[in-house]
C-alpha cells in the first residue's frame, strides 16, 4: 500500500477532512457522494483552509471528477488484519498535520 504525502504548508491551522470511500468500483455511487458532501465543507470558509485525508482508490479516482486535490491518500485495505496499519498511517498523517500546526479541527 501507499500513502501520498500532503502538500499543505507548514503553520495553516485549518481542518482536516477524513474521507474513507471505496476501494473498487463495486459500490456503486458511494464515492462521488461521499466527496460531494466533503466538497461542501470544503467551501465553507475556513481560517486557514481545509485538507484531505482521502481512503480508497476508486474515491481517488472520484477526487478528480470532483475536482477535489487530496492532500494525503491510501489504499484501503484488504482484510480486517490490515486494519491496524491502515488506521497507524491515517493517525501518523494527521498527527503530523497537528503537530506543524496545520490543524484546528477534524472531521
């Protein structure tokens, strides 16, 4: 598995947005509403901005189609095992954001 590191600068004290989609195409429109509703937020104004942590390769592929740039991404796992790595990377990519002062708020 891989995780696409953040492009957000150092000290912007906005809020992150965990979103966990599919991983494949089989669940229909799941995705592309999940990112709508996470592209709503994104619009709301926010003292410093808003990131991305986004779950899933078919919600990547959605990303673009909602013109939505992630900040981080992850393929989703395979089987309950991968679990707790998965759940380790998405905390260690958001501790990160926390401690350079990049986030205020998480949803």
């Amino acid at each position: 598995m891989r995780d696409q590191p953040s492009g957000r600068k150092n000290g912007d004290g906005g809020q992150v947005i965990i979103a966990l989609c599919a991983e494949q195409g089989f669940a229909g429109s799941f995705s592309h509403r999940i990112l709508e509703h996470v592209g709503g937020m994104m619009k709301v104004e926010t003292e410093g901005g808003t990131g991305l942590l986004l779950v899933g390769d078919r919600g990547l592929l959605a990303s673009v189609e909602c013109k939505i740039v992630p900040d981080w991404s992850a393929q989703t796992i395979a089987s309950t095992e991968q679990a707790a790595s998965l759940t380790n990377r998405i905390m260690d990519a958001l501790y990160a954001r926390i401690g350079r002062g990049d986030v205020q708020h998480v949803f």
